[in-house]
C-alpha cells in the first residue's frame, strides 16, 4: 500500500450490544474506501509493531490512549488526524508496510466492516479476452490466495503467479476503435487489488450503488511484466502463462493498441489459427507498440497546458499521445529518468475528487516538473514501483524478491505490553521468526513516501542507472 487516509470518523451501534454506541475511523487505502475501524483494533496493532519491531518503528507517534471514553468532536478530530499520520509515517518503513502482520490486520479490518458470510463463495475473474473463469473461494481470502486459485485452474506454474495481478476494471469509455462496443471486450484497469484485500469484498463494495450490471465493476487479470525480454525468458516456456500473454496481446492487436502492417495482422493471423502462441509472441515482441497497459485518459500540462493525453504504461516507460499542430505525436518517459512522483488530491471525501500525478523528469542537466489530473493516480505510482523492482531484479539476476525480516529484536516495552494481548486482532501465532535468526542485508530504498500528509512525495530509481537497462 502506498496510500493511507483518514477522511472521517462515524458513530454506530455496537453489533454485540444494541445499546452501546462506538466510534468507528473510515480507512482510505490506494484511494479507495477500506474499512471502518475502532481505535482499540489500531491500538491492538500498533502493540503488535511494537512487538516485531522495536526501535526500527520510527516515524509519528500513536494517538495515547485517553482517561475518558467518550472524546467530543473536536478531540475525535484529534484523533483521526494523528492516526492519519501515524499510518502515513508507517507505511514509509519498507520492511514494515510490506510484513504480512499489516496486511493480515488490513484484511481483518475490512472483513470485520463488511461482516461477510464466511463460508465457500465464487467470483468471476475475467480473461483478456472477457471469458470469465469461475474461481471457488472464501469471502475473506486475500488477493494472493485467489490468484494462486485462479492460476491453477489455469494450469500456470506457481512460480510465474507473480508475474500477473488482479484488477478492479470498468468498461472503457472512450472506445479506441470504430467497432460496436459490444463485441470486443473493452475494460480498462482502475484500480489493482493488493494482499491486503479480499477481492470479494473489494468488487462488492465497489459495486454496492451500482445498479446496472453493464456499469459493474469486473475482475480482471492482467500481466504485470514491464520488459518482453523478461517476459520471454519466464513465461514462453508454461503453456499457461503463454496462454494468457496470447489472450492480452490478442485483445490489444483488436483494439489497434498494437501498431501493425497488415502482412503482421496476417502472419499473427496464422499463427493464431494454428495455435502456435510462442510464435505469435515472440513477433509481438518486435514490435514497439507492444506491452503497454492503455490507461484512462488525462488532461497534462505537457507539452502545453490542458492537453489530453492517451497514457500507456509498459517496457518500462510512460508513452503519452496526444494531438499536437494536427498531427498525433508521442513523448516516451523513460522510467530511469523520473527522479520522483508525487500523488495530490483537492478532495478526499466527495466522490468527484480531482487527483494529480505528478513526475520530476530529468532532461540532460536540467529537470522538467509534468503534472497530470488523472484518478489513475494510485493505480500508476503502482505501475512504476513495479518497473523498479523489476529493474531490480533483472540488476541482481534473482527470482522476484522475497522480503525476510529480523523479527528477534526484543525491547523493554514488551512487558509492558502483554496485557493488551488478549484483545489483539492478531493471533500471536503470526508472527515470523527469521530463519536463520541472522540480519538480513537491507535493500535499498525504491519507493519512498517523503512527507506524512498529502501531497505524498515519492523517490525512486535513485539507485539505478541508464547502464542498468
């Protein structure tokens, strides 16, 4: 997660006892609604922090505990700012944010909020090509459990599961090419479902107020491979994985995504009647209009003011088209070259909030600032800190990272502590001892949120280079 607000605060009836009211603080995360959450289950957490983290949990304090029960208005506001900040400043801690006990504890909350029936469901995940597949479930499995289910039933190896990711999507409003929209399958990616959630939960929440099922939100899963090289070298060999990449690059070739000579439309023809994927990608991927996730469109202060540009984000590079003197013109970003973004939003609790995505480009010696006013501000900050881990992997030529912590640091805070384990949203059982018990090597900073209120500031790349791609 890179994004934690706390916009509100509500009271409701506690569900045990009817004549009991609590205060409940409204959870924002990667720019959506989470879960609405009581301070003793935040208290609870941060214990457990505590616990795993000692003096490693740097950053603001948690709001104290206070004498009397029932806070007025105003020191509720106190509250709920300083555990904006809190969490703000938490997830700011790379070994932290990415523990499993924060996103165990995110995944209870919004399970506690929304009180599903915990019992075997199913959701439809969406291929490319818009046939769903049918994925039985519990309604409080997180993201990764349901794509780990997902990929076997699409026969993926377990290895390659992390190279594709499910995603909130809604129909594409402004169709890329003159067909009936009704016969292609046209999503667009809004938003991308993290471990920290249930997907079931997220999809029924985001549908709640939407009548029309053409409307809907729908589940799909994408690729999340930033390089074709790496994509060739992991993916071409597991007639799974081939098969999806073939069903994405399929779909991308109909909606003229893919720039293509019609003797290429005909040779992918061919080969697509033949089923011979590996061929039809290994020519997608000569092709440089290939690998891109095609966003929303957004309005850009480049190369002039108010500018719609088509943003695409893939190989990794931010591609924006726009029109310019009558003709349609392209400017590629290099990701080696943003030197920070920054995420800003004039309003977090109407439902027409305008957010802006804003990069720091570095052009020869000098740095140029572009800001672009897009909703797909979250959903982009994930794309690019993808690119740098996976830049990151290619550099020191390992499997996709797998984050070790030392949880063997004890402080004298524990004793104290104890008694607030009886209450603890988390099982004790959770926590995750090293193996070896010995300090792992800490990696660099890639992704860094810079101040602990909105606009959030983030660096990344700083320690890679033109010479590492």
């Amino acid at each position: 997660m890179i994004q934690i607000h706390i916009p509100t605060y509500q009271t409701l009836i506690d569900k045990n006892d009817p004549y009991t009211k609590i205060t409940v603080f409204d959870i924002h995360v990667n720019g959506a609604y989470h879960a609405s959450v009581r301070y003793s289950s935040l208290c609870t957490l941060h214990e457990k922090l505590i616990e795993n983290f000692g003096f490693r949990l740097s950053g603001p304090e948690f709001p104290p505990k206070r004498i009397w029960k029932n806070l007025d208005a105003k020191a509720l506001n106190e509250r709920r700012e300083g555990l904006a900040k809190y969490f703000q400043g938490l997830i700011t801690i790379p070994d932290v944010s990415r523990h499993h006990l924060i996103e165990r504890a995110f995944l209870e909350y919004q399970v506690s909020s929304f009180s599903p029936p915990l019992q075997t469901t199913s959701i439809q995940i969406y291929l490319p090509d818009g046939h769903p597949i049918k994925v039985e479930c519990y309604s409080d499995d997180s993201s990764n459990v349901v794509l780990k289910k997902f990929c076997r039933l699409m026969k993926i190896e377990e290895k390659n599961t992390d190279f594709f990711g499910l995603f909130l999507a809604k129909d594409r409003e402004e169709k890329s090419n003159g067909m009936i929209s009704s016969v292609l399958f046209d999503y667009v990616c809004v938003r991308w479902l993290k471990n920290f959630e249930s997907p079931y939960i997220s999809l029924a929440l985001v549908n709640k107020e939407i009548e029309d099922e053409k409307k809907q939100y729908k589940i799909l899963v994408r690729r999340i491979v930033w390089d074709s090289a790496v994509e060739e070298q992991q993916l071409h060999e597991d007639p799974g994985s081939l098969k999806l990449l073939y069903l994405q690059a399929l779909n991308d070739i109909q909606h003229n995504f893919i720039d293509l000579s019609a003797k290429t439309k005909e040779e992918l023809a061919r080969l697509s009647e033949q089923n011979d994927f590996k061929k039809f990608m290994q020519i997608c991927h000569k092709h440089p209009s290939y690998g891109f996730e095609v966003l929303e469109s957004v309005i850009s202060d480049y190369p002039a003011e108010n500018t719609k540009c088509c943003f695409k984000v893939g190989r990794r590079m931010i591609v924006l088209q726009y029109v310019h003197d009558g003709r349609l013109t392209q400017a590629l970003l290099r990701s080696t070259r943003i030197r920070t973004w920054k995420i800003s939003h004039t309003d977090a609790i109407s439902k027409k909030s305008q957010m802006t995505f804003q990069i720091e480009y570095v052009l020869g010696s000098g740095i140029d600032i572009m800001t672009f006013q897009t909703n797909q501000a979250v959903l982009i900050s994930l794309f690019l800190q993808s690119i740098a881990d996976e830049i990151l992997r290619d550099c020191r030529s390992e499997s996709p990272t797998t984050y070790k912590f030392d949880d063997t640091i004890h402080t004298k805070v524990i004793s104290n502590l104890n008694k607030s384990k009886e209450n603890s949203v988390i099982d004790d059982n959770l926590s995750v001892k090293d193996e070896n018990g010995s300090d792992k090597e800490k990696l660099n900073p890639l992704f860094q949120i810079i101040c602990h209120q909105m606009p959030f500031e983030n660096e990344t790349f700083e320690f890679i280079t033109d010479n590492d791609l």
